[in-house]
C-alpha cells in the first residue's frame, strides 16, 4: 500500500485519549502513521499509551498543529461528516464513501483525511476550509459512527484500490489555489448577481475543483484559460 504513506490523519477538537488509542491501533492496522491533532481536549496520558497497544509509533509521532498550517502542507484535505445537507449546504453535500477511490483514481500527493469531534463533529467553517467531504452511509436509526471505526473504514476503502493512484502527476496544491483566486477574481468582475449569489457560486467552485483529480496538463490549460478570461474583462 504505497500511497498509504502519504496519508495522514487529523483529528479536530478529539476529547478523549482513549480514541486517540483507538485510532492509533486502527491506523497501524493499515500502515498510516502521521496523526495530527487540531484543538484537541486531551492529552495522551499513560491510558492512551497502554490502550495503544502495538501502535506506540504512531502515538509519538503525534503533532499539535494549527488547521492553517495544515492547509497550506496538504495538497488535497477530505473532510469527513455524518450530517448531509441540503443543495443550498454545498459544504454538506458530500461524496458518498465508495466515491473516494474514483475522486482520488491517479492521485500522486498529500492527503489529509479530517475527522470532527466526538460530539459535534466538523463545523461548517471547517467543512468550508476543505476541498470536499465524504459520507459514510449508515442506519437512519442510529447514523453516529464511532471515531476509530470511521478512520477504519475510510483506510479500508482507499486500500482496496492503491494502484490506481499511482499513475498520473496531479496538479498541486498551489496550483488549485490558483485556480481558485483567479475564478474569485472573475466572478467578482461580474456586473450581475447579488453578493451572496456570488459567494454561493465561488463555494461551488471551490468545491468542484477541491474533489477533482485535475493533472498538472490540465491544470496549465486551467489555469492559461481564466488568466485570459481575467484580462479580457
């Protein structure tokens, strides 16, 4: 499982060192060592350590991190949420999870997979601060999934199919950033549309080209498109 290398866990406001063992064991159990923790509310405390088990790498490896860092050292962030929205939520309307491996098919790169709180899970600031979100189909009855179970099957759906993302060079993170200021740019040029049209259009933008594999020959013609775009209007 080469790719899972380049996968890291980032864990936002977690509140218990217990799941952080948790997820740590489930973590080793698919060769993905980098956990990150974003505000967490707890410590890892001798409970974790011993709950850990054979995960203990992975529990010393853990980094405090603010999510702006992370943002600007990921070059795609996949947010995760049991709440599904409405069309008019674009930051809850998600991928379903069997839809990742097609969302990632060639991807060469740094992913970060972000899993929300215990309790509350991600906000949708959060959600917005990430280039797309899956969610796991579960019973009406009883939609919470437990954090380490949702990490576990995460891991499990993108191990099924590693090969497929290592063939294509993917355009980067700068890039897609790019993308999006110049789109920015365009769409506030616009003489119609109301501000909070505007806004609406730029978030389906931003999410469209967060959720695509765009390569670096694609992302040029992208990229030499709305630059001419820009200076036309």
């Amino acid at each position: 499982m080469k790719i899972m290398k380049d996968i890291s866990i980032i864990l936002v406001g977690t509140k218990t060192s217990g799941n952080l063992s948790a997820v740590a064991r489930v973590m080793a159990n698919f060769g993905v060592s980098k956990l990150l923790l974003v505000e967490p509310k707890c410590n890892i405390d001798e409970d974790a350590r011993r709950r850990a088990k054979h995960a203990q790498e992975v529990l010393q490896g853990i980094k405090k991190k603010s999510f702006v860092s992370i943002r600007k050292n990921f070059d795609v962030l996949i947010a995760t949420t049991g709440k599904i929205g409405t069309d008019y939520n674009i930051n809850r309307s998600p991928i379903l999870l069997p839809e990742i491996n097609k969302s990632l098919s060639g991807f060469k790169g740094k992913v970060g997979l972000v899993f929300g709180s215990e309790e509350k899970g991600l906000s949708n600031e959060m959600l917005a601060k990430c280039d797309f979100a899956l969610h796991i189909p579960s019973s009406k009855s009883y939609p919470v999934i437990n954090l380490s179970h949702a990490v576990g099957i995460v891991l499990y759906e993108l191990s099924k199919n590693v090969s497929l993302r290592e063939t294509h060079k993917l355009a980067t993170r700068l890039e897609k950033d790019l993308m999006i200021s110049l789109l920015d740019e365009i769409i506030d040029s616009l003489k119609s549309g109301l501000p909070t049209e505007k806004e609406t259009q730029k978030k389906v933008f931003r999410r469209i080209i967060g959720k695509s594999m765009i390569t670096k020959r694609e992302s040029f013609a992208v990229l030499g498109l709305l630059k001419k775009i820009r200076k036309k209007i």
